[in-house]
C-alpha cells in the first residue's frame, strides 16, 4: 500500500474530526468550563486542608491551584477521549465506520488515525485551558508550555485508546452516559489529580495502593513534570505500556474476526 494513499487517510481523518470539533461550539465550550469551575471553586476548598505542596517533581513554593493544574489538563483529556468514543459509536450506528474499516488502508492504520485525531483535538482544548487559567494567575514555567506537548500527546493517545475500546463494546447511544460516568468519575477521583499520593497513603493504604496502580494517575505525574520541564520516566512508562495495551485490545476489539464486534454480530443473527 502506498505512503501516499496512508497520507490521505489520514489527513481525511484527522480534517473530519478538526471540523466536527469546530462545528460543535458547546463542546469547546464545556471543555474549558468543566476544568475551570474546579479550578476556581474547587481549589479553594482544597486549599485549606492541604495548603502548598513541595512534593517532587517541586523544589519551590505552589499554591494548590498551580498542583491541579496537571490533573485538570488530564481530565480534558479524559473527556475529550470519552467523546471521541461517542462519536464511534454514533459513526458505528450510523454505518459510516463500517464504511471506514472496509477502506483499502488497514484497519489498524485507520483505528490509529482516528486515535491521533482524537488527540489533537484534546490537545487543543488543553492549551485554551492553560491560556484561560494563566489569564487567572495559574503561573505555568515557559519551558513548560513547550514540554508539556509530548506529554498531552501521549496521555491523550492512551485516554483516546481507552475510549475506543468503550465503544466496541456498546451497543447503543442510551448506552453510552452511564458508562461515561462508570467509567470517568472512578478514574480521575482514584488518582494524584486532586491531591498528592502521600496525602492519600496517609488516609488509607488500599485506596493508595489503586491510586498507584490507575494509568490517569500516571498521565497526571507525566504531565505534572512536562510542565516543570522535567520527565517522569517511571509515569512514562507507565503510559506508554497503558497505550500499547489499551490500543492492542481496541484493534482485537475491533477486528471483525476475532474481536467484540465479532461477538455482536453472532449474536444479533442469532
């Protein structure tokens, strides 16, 4: 197959969902609302029982909102790749997936560029919430706004991989919100996003224990240090392991042979 045809694939695919996130205002909108209301309300209840972190990657003086900041980057992306599964599965009901995966290019291919698209577009809503939250008094070293790029990408490939696996295994829209929330709330408040790990060991050792062991935990410290101009190389491989994980059981999930979408199938006929 030729690089040529790869490229228009996946320059079609990352333009479609460019411009369904651009026609779809609210949904640009409530990615940066959701974030800041926990910035701005949430902090400041937070901000009296655990005042300033000088945790690691740290060695200087931070409020409590500069400490969230990674893990509401995180949660933009968790939703960004929540919603990316949605519109799989909208696409799914509507054909214009199956269309998509009988394409010349492999299924993989397209699986991956539809991944990546999902990411750019967090990316995007990530950087309007550091521009917004800057504009708040959230100070950001300038290395960081660079840093941190890689970092939302790879936290974004791996949260898009886990949302793409969701959709292979619902059937129907209704379906999709109470999986969302089983799904979204459970992961990001089991994590170091809102407060420090230590801060939950000495709360409770089983609940640190899931904290260590949760993926977001991991894209939050990845993104923590970026933006410190550092690199978590244990939260590194965390996520990159996370991703080739989630992304290997999405392409199973979704080959027609092997894989959940091949379950469904027997069963509707039968």
């Amino acid at each position: 197959m030729s690089l040529a045809l790869h490229g228009r694939a996946l320059n079609a695919v990352v333009r479609r969902e460019l411009l369904r996130f651009v026609g779809q205002r609210g949904r640009f909108v409530s990615a940066l609302v959701r974030p800041l209301v926990w910035l701005l309300v949430f902090a400041a209840g937070f901000r009296a029982a655990l005042g300033v972190s000088v945790q690691p990657p740290y060695e200087t003086y931070i409020t409590y909102e500069t400490y969230i900041v990674p893990g509401l980057l995180a949660m933009v992306l968790l939703f960004n790749g929540m919603q990316s599964s949605l519109s799989m599965v909208y696409d799914r009901e509507m054909g214009s997936m199956r269309l998509l995966l009988i394409s010349p290019v492999r299924r993989e291919f397209l699986l991956a560029a539809k991944l990546l698209a999902g990411a750019a577009v967090g990316i995007l809503q990530c950087y309007a919430f550091l521009a917004v939250a800057a504009l708040s008094g959230v100070t950001v070293p300038p290395i960081g706004w660079l840093a941190v790029l890689p970092a939302l990408l790879l936290a974004g490939l791996m949260l898009g991989a886990v949302g793409m696996l969701l959709s292979s295994t619902i059937r129907q829209l209704e379906n999709f919100a109470g999986v969302m929330n089983f799904v979204i709330f459970p992961t990001f408040f089991l994590s170091s996003a809102l407060y420090p790990l230590w801060k939950m060991r000495e709360s409770s050792e089983l609940l640190w224990m899931i904290c260590s062991a949760n993926p977001f935990t991991h894209a939050v410290e990845l993104i923590r240090f970026a933006l410190h101009g550092q690199v978590g190389w244990e939260a590194l491989g965390w996520v990159a392991g996370a991703t080739l994980l989630f992304l290997g059981a999405s392409f199973r999930a979704y080959d027609p042979g092997k894989g959940l979408m091949a379950r469904k199938a027997g069963a509707g006929e039968a």
